[in-house]
C-alpha cells in the first residue's frame, strides 16, 4: 500500500477491541502526522484529523494536508467548517469562550452521543476552523469520543 504522510494506510477496527493499544499508538502516531482517519459516528463514517498537528496558525494548511484533503474527499468548499471530535464535556471550556450553562447540561446529559453543540470559538480553534461569526462545532459521539480520549493519552 502506499504511504502518505510517512503512514501507510491501516484499517483497524476498533470496536473489536482486538487491535488494543498497539491500533490507538498507531493511530495517534499518524494523525499527529498529519493523516486522516475515518471514523465512525452514530450517523455515517466521519473523516478526521488531529487539530494540533498542524500547529496553531490562521492560514489553511499546505495543499495535500490531511486537512485539506478533507475538503477535497467530501467535495466541499473550504470555507464550510467541520465539527471537532471532542473526548468529554471539558471541551466546550477549551474550544469555546462564555459557553452558557446551557451548554454544559446538555453535553453532559447527552455525551457521548448524537448531539452537537456550536459555541462562540477559543483562541485555541484556528482562523480557518471558525465559522463566520468565530464559532466552533464540537461534537462527542459514543465511539469518537472514547477513541479521541485514548489518542489523547498517547501524544
């Protein structure tokens, strides 16, 4: 198989439990390349990347990036923004500036699950992830959330 990002392309199913650790540091190891990984939703397979690998900066990444080629897999305009995967209900905090209490009960009523919560964007949300008025999406679905934790604790 070829190799893009010094990451050949891998499918591990996760839900299995059978790739264990050895899948979530592989994983995390290519995303903080800068690779792409579909994930699965409660909805349909969402196509992802890992945020910090591509430091915090206003311009869009390089042509070619796992970023951009989101944009160019789902034939979408680059101006359209994508939900951010979160691990757990501390994301609103980190991604999101004067998050209404609102906020926090609904995410900690409904995640992991099915719901996404738009909030007004952090400093930590780059330029080119905001919508037009500086909000972020963020969204913790059952499986996405429990795959974001793991990678988390192997950066």
């Amino acid at each position: 198989m070829p190799e893009r990002d010094g990451c050949m392309r891998r499918i591990y199913n996760m839900s299995t439990g059978v790739c264990g650790d050895f899948a979530v540091k592989d994983a995390a190891s290519c995303l903080a390349a800068g690779a792409l990984a579909l994930l699965p939703t409660e909805t349909v397979y969402g196509v992802g990347v890992a945020v910090a690998a591509y430091g915090h900066r206003a311009e869009l990444p390089v042509e070619g990036s796992g970023y951009r080629r989101i944009f160019s897999l789902k034939r979408r305009e680059l101006t359209q923004t994508v939900p951010w995967l979160v691990a757990d209900e501390s994301a609103l905090d980190r991604y999101g500036v004067d998050v209404p209490c609102a906020a926090h009960v609904l995410a900690h009523t409904f995640w992991p699950g099915a719901l996404t919560i738009v909030v007004k964007a952090s400093d930590e949300v780059p330029l080119y992830m905001q919508a037009p008025l500086r909000c972020a999406q963020a969204h913790a679905g059952a499986f996405s959330a429990s795959f974001a934790h793991a990678v988390l604790h192997w950066r």
